[in-house]
C-alpha cells in the first residue's frame, strides 16, 4: 500500500488512537500496518484522503476480481481453500453437512455459515460521502461501487456446529452465560429484560425507553460498572411493510429489510478507541444521552477499563435467521482482516474472518423476547486476561418450518465504563 506523511509532521486534528494488540495477538490484515488512518490526516480530513485513495489502489491491483474469478471457474461441488471445503450455495453446503452425517450436541444445531476467503482489507465508501454526488470522479465512483457489490462475492459457505449458548454450563463447568465472567472469557453472555417499550418502531420511543433499560441492564450485569451509555441502535425485521428509510438527522435509523450474513465484528484494535472518543468528546452520531467530556476529562476516563457491547432483543421469539455468536478463545490467535468505512470526516473500521474448523459458535434457540443476546466488541484490556472481542453473524435455521417468520429484533450498541 502507498504510504503517507504521518501526523508526526502534519498538524494533527483527530484523535489518533494507540496502535494496541492483544498480547499473543498476530498482527491484522489491514493497510499501513494496522496503524489508523487518523495518523494520515491531511488538512483536518481524519485520513479519508488517503483511505479513498488506497482504495482506488486495491481496486487497480485486480486481486479481488482473481478471487471471484477463482471461485466462479471453479468446478461443481467444493471449492478446497487452505482452512479447509468451502461452497459456494447455502444449500450445496447444507447438502454436504447432511451427506458427511455432521451432527451437533443437544440444543444444537450444524448451519453454514458465510466467511471471506480474500485475505485482504476491503473499504467501503459510506453512501453519505461526497464522492458520490462529485460528477468530476464518476469513474472512481464507479469502480468503487463495483468493488463493494464484489465484496460478498468473495466469500464461501463453510460447516459450522452451533452449540446451545443456555447450556454453557455443560461446555465451561461453573460457567452461566448470564455471568460477567461469561463475557469476561468467551465475550458472549445472555441478559434479561422485560421491556416496557411498546414501539420499536418508533425511534423515539427506544431512545426514550429502551436506551435507558438497556443501560441498567449493563449496570446491573457488571457489577464493577460506574457508567454505561447506548448510544445507537438498529432495527431488523424483514417482513416489515411500512417506512423503512434511514434519517440519521433525525436518529432515526429506519427498519433493516436485511440480516448481515458475513462473520464479522463491529469493531477493532483501533475502532475501540476511536468511536468511544468521538462519542464523548464530540457526541458523534450519538441517539442517546448527551456527552459533555473535555478532551482531558476523556483521556481519563478511558484509561480505566471500557468496553464495547452489542445487545440484540427479539420483539418476538425468534424462529429464523436466528443471530449467533463465537467465542473469544476459539479465534485468539487469528487475526481479524480490517474493513474500512470512509465517511467525510473519519475513518472507521470493523473486521472480517477466515473460516478455521474450531471455531466455537453459540445461539439461543427459541430466543424469547425477554432474552438479551450479549455479544462484546471491544475491550479496552490487551494483556490476553480477558477476551478482546467476539464476531457474529445471522443465519437460516435448516430445521424451522418454511413459515416460520424472520426475525424481528432491535440491536443496540453500547459502551460500558469501570
């Protein structure tokens, strides 16, 4: 990747957060390094020159495209890759699962499940960015939208067991999932509330009501908390027939018709830092409570132990495209492929994975509406004592009836303080 002078020489305007690794953690996929793309700012632009231009640069090397050309020339059937068969289809991978006899222990359940196989960084130019309305770069525009379509082209299904996240207990002796010791070790754990939310559809209805459940929810879960603030959150139900526009000025995230379907994490080594700091320093793009911290008042702050934590809620249980969850240790010693989310005014960045066979996933079947998923994104703590993160994705449950509804649930995203 092409390098840039770092803001050891250039008037430095964002937060450039410390380039920190999990002790034992390999080094990451990703441009520069792993170094944020803060450290690239030019004129006060957080780095989004350079990210948009390294891009344009992946794009032109044409190793993304020799992957989808891989796999489309492929002949039927499994497509062998270094972590072992992976499929193209659902349903090819399905068939394999089922003639192979693959068998999960009770509660359970053996789902494919969609990973990348590109080992590289991959960027995404948000659709609010003013490259799309700049009539002078239709070509780049182009060429980037293309590559983005692309990105889930370069991915393969791959057998993974789901194990009843309920009965933790059986698989970690001693250890509920409704612990904070839970999420210390795996970094997925499962909560409880019983919301007096009548609306989910309604975005200030949750910001009214849900946001502040959810943040006494943390409060109570972790005992050691002293602040926890929710700060978004995402509604999917794809059945849903109203408006399902986003208006990010009105906080308004609108009604996903979706489910992310890629292993993937919300957050970084670098992400963390970042997202937590613009949230207290800058409020940005935050639905929920105002945040007044001064710069050094944010520094103290999270030079204590932070931590990111997603919390997904059904409005009704779950009988498909249930959401699941992989515990930290199984993918300690990966590392994640970094992918970079250009806005106008910063850089932001969440991770992908490679499928590996020991990969230890979880679900709760039947999710009821009253059961909080818990899934960590970040966590502050680096010397290995705790997990750093989990990655999720959402699924097709095999065994459901053909009518069973999708699922309708609300995520929030969250920090919690000690």
């Amino acid at each position: 990747m092409k390098q840039y002078e770092s803001a050891d020489t250039l008037e430095a305007h964002s937060y450039v957060p410390p380039f920190e690794l999990t002790k034992g953690q390999p080094s990451p996929i990703a441009a520069n390094g792993g170094i944020s793309y803060m450290s690239y700012e030019r004129n006060g632009d957080a780095g989004t020159t350079a990210a948009t231009e390294d891009a344009l640069a992946l794009v032109a090397t044409g190793r993304g495209q020799a992957v989808i050309d891989m796999i489309e020339s492929a002949p039927p059937g499994p497509i062998t890759t270094k972590w072992g068969n992976g499929f193209r289809g659902y349903d090819e991978c399905l068939e394999y699962i089922q003639a192979q006899g693959i068998r999960a222990p009770e509660g359970g359940l053996v789902v494919p499940l969609r990973y990348t196989i590109h080992e590289e960084p991959s960027y995404s130019i948000v659709s609010s960015n003013a490259l799309w309305r700049d009539t002078s770069r239709e070509t780049e525009a182009s060429a980037l939208r293309k590559n983005e379509r692309d990105n889930g082209r370069r991915s393969l299904y791959f057998p993974q067991i789901l194990r009843d996240g309920r009965r933790m207990k059986e698989y970690y002796p001693g250890l509920p999932p409704t612990s904070p010791e839970c999420m210390d070790k795996l970094g997925v754990s499962l909560g409880h509330c019983e919301s007096k939310c009548v609306d989910f559809y309604n975005h200030e209805e949750v910001e009214r009501v849900f946001y502040l459940e959810m943040e006494q929810l943390l409060l109570d879960f972790f005992p050691d908390a002293t602040d926890a603030l929710v700060y978004n959150h995402d509604v999917f139900d794809k059945e849903y027939k109203g408006d399902r526009r986003e208006d990010q000025a009105n906080k308004n995230p609108g009604v996903n018709g979706s489910y992310a379907y890629i292993v993937h994490n919300d957050l970084n080594d670098n992400s963390g830092r970042v997202r937590c700091r613009e949230l207290l320093t800058k409020n940005l793009r935050n639905f929920g409570r105002v945040q007044n911290y001064t710069e050094q008042q944010a520094d103290e702050k999270m030079s204590r132990r932070f931590m990111s934590i997603n919390l997904a809620k059904p409005m009704e249980t779950v009988r498909q495209n249930p959401f699941v969850l992989c515990a930290w240790p199984s993918f300690a010693d990966q590392p994640y492929i970094t992918n970079y989310r250009v806005y106008d005014d910063r850089v932001g960045e969440t991770t992908r994975f490679t499928y590996r066979p020991n990969h230890e996933w979880y679900w709760f079947p039947q999710q009821t509406s009253t059961e909080v998923s818990m899934l960590k994104c970040y966590d502050s703590v680096t010397d290995g004592s705790v997990s750093r993160w989990s990655f999720h994705t959402a699924c097709v449950d095999p065994t459901a009836p053909e009518d069973a509804p999708c699922r309708k649930n609300v995520v929030v995203r969250s920090f919690v303080f000690f």
